[in-house]
C-alpha cells in the first residue's frame, strides 16, 4: 500500500502554530525555505581523489522568536543528487549519480529524502561562524545528532544562513568502500567525511 505522505511545510507550520497560538504581536513568525534561492553542494574524497557535486532542498521553515531563529526543519531531496566533477563525460558523470543513488550509498528508492531538524541555535565566537547550531540530521532512516557552526543574518521577513559542515557517512550505514566496514581495500578507499556546504534563504 502506497504511504500517504504530509508535505514537511504544512505538517510543520500546523505544529508551530499549535505551540505557539499562531502568529502576532510578540510571537513567533514562520517563514518557509525558497529552494530556488537556496544552494547544497557536496564532496566526497577517496584515497585517488574526490567527487563533487549538488543536491536540491525540497522544502522547509524557520521560525523566529524574537528575532531569533527558534526552530527550522529543511527536507532535502535525494533524488536531485548530481555530479559536477570537471573534466568527467556525462556518460560517467550518469554513471556515478546512479551508483550514489543506489542501495550502495543513499538508496534513494527507499529513502527518497534527507532531513535536518534544529534543536539548538547560539550566538558563537569561535571559528566558521558567528552561530553554533546543534540538530538531528537523518539520512537512509537513521537520526544521528550533528553540530556545526553557521553564519545567519535576520530579518523580520527573511533569514539567510551559510555553513561549511562534514558529517560521517558510516554513522548513516553508507557501507561502500568505507575502511570502518571492510578491511585491505588498500586504494579503493572512499573516505567516510562527506563535505557539506549550503546557503538557506527563508522568507515570510
């Protein structure tokens, strides 16, 4: 039977509004991710080198309180996954997207999405940002806990973060080549370290 799925964005703001009364003077404001402004780009490094490429953000909000962000859940979409290495044919370029795809790696048939949810966001000092965010970020059905340092401006009626983060594929069960699952697989090596870096545009 086929599953019936609430989109992230209803489900969510139907969630806010309950907690919070809705919006108003003095309370909290929601404002959803525009994917077409928003950016994700990935790489991934092995023993003879590295793979590049995108993903797109299928949906998600923000919600400030008191000019702060408060929550945000971001849904990214799988499916969207291509390869941008230079200098590689489109055939091989297929190719990789395919196998990336695949049970392998992020088994995108099953898993169609990728999703973030904020439980903690701080003023930050230290390097990469001037915010530490703290959230669950689950990726082939399994929730681990990641934390990275952003850079955010807001507004009233729109937020823009920008983040360098790395997470480790192994914790998510992406077996591939990882040396944390297999032994002498010399220089077929994949790194476990997926490189990660985003730009995220909400508005009202």
């Amino acid at each position: 039977m086929k599953k019936i799925v609430l989109t992230l964005a209803v489900a969510l703001m139907s969630t806010f509004a309950f907690a919070t009364g809705g919006e108003g003077e003095g309370e909290s404001t929601t404002l959803k991710v525009v994917t077409n402004e928003s950016t994700l780009n990935w790489v991934g490094e092995k023993v003879t080198g590295s793979h590049m490429g995108t993903l797109n953000i299928r949906e998600g909000i923000v919600v400030l309180d008191q000019g702060m962000i408060d929550k945000a859940m971001i849904s990214i979409d799988m499916s969207s996954i291509t390869v941008t290495d230079e200098g590689m044919d489109d055939e091989t370029k297929a190719n990789l997207k395919g196998h990336l795809a695949s049970a392998d790696f992020f088994n995108v048939a099953e898993h169609e999405t990728a999703d973030f949810k904020l439980t903690s966001f701080a003023p930050y000092k230290g390097e990469g940002g001037n915010y530490m965010v703290k959230g669950q970020l689950t990726i082939k059905g399994i929730t681990q806990p990641i934390e990275f340092p952003v850079n955010a401006t807001m507004k009233d009626d729109m937020v823009t973060v920008t983040a360098d983060l790395t997470f480790d594929r192994s914790k998510f069960d992406i077996r591939y080549g990882s040396d944390s699952f297999f032994d002498n697989l010399g220089d077929k090596v994949i790194y476990d370290d997926v490189k990660v870096s985003f730009t995220l545009v909400a508005r009202k």
